[in-house]
C-alpha cells in the first residue's frame, strides 16, 4: 500500500491599513488651543475680579464719606 502523503502549506493574510492622521492631527491641536485660551481666560479673569472688588470698595468708601460730610452740612444749615 502506498502511503498519501499531504503537505499544508501555511497561509499568511497580511491587511494593510491605510489611511491619514489628519483627525487625530486636526484633534490634538484642537485641544492645544482650548487648553490656552481656558488659561488665559481663568488668569486673566481672576486679576480683573480682584481690580473691579478693589474699585467697588473704594468706591463704596467715598460714597459714605461723602454721605456723612452731607448730613453734617445739611445739620448746620
């Protein structure tokens, strides 16, 4: 008797992928930008908060000042 003899040979499937990183790019940059202008508008924003309380506080100030030397006047007339 004769012996069948088989051989299998291995199949490699190789899938290429092919395409741009132009989202990816597109994205990342995106985010660069939010992150900068999220800083300056945070800092930026503390700063003037902190000069407009000022001004309010001295304004405020005069206006009582001036309120009081009001009445005095108004009291001696």
């Amino acid at each position: 008797m004769a012996e069948d003899r088989i051989t299998q040979t291995p199949h490699t499937t190789v899938i290429e992928r092919r395409g741009s990183n132009a989202g990816l790019v597109v994205g990342l940059a995106i985010l660069v930008v939010v992150c900068i202008a999220a800083y300056f508008l945070f800092a930026g924003k503390s700063s003037e908060v902190s000069k407009n309380n000022a001004i309010s506080s001295a304004a405020k100030s005069v206006e009582s000042t001036a309120d009081k030397a009001g009445a005095a006047i108004d009291k001696n007339s």
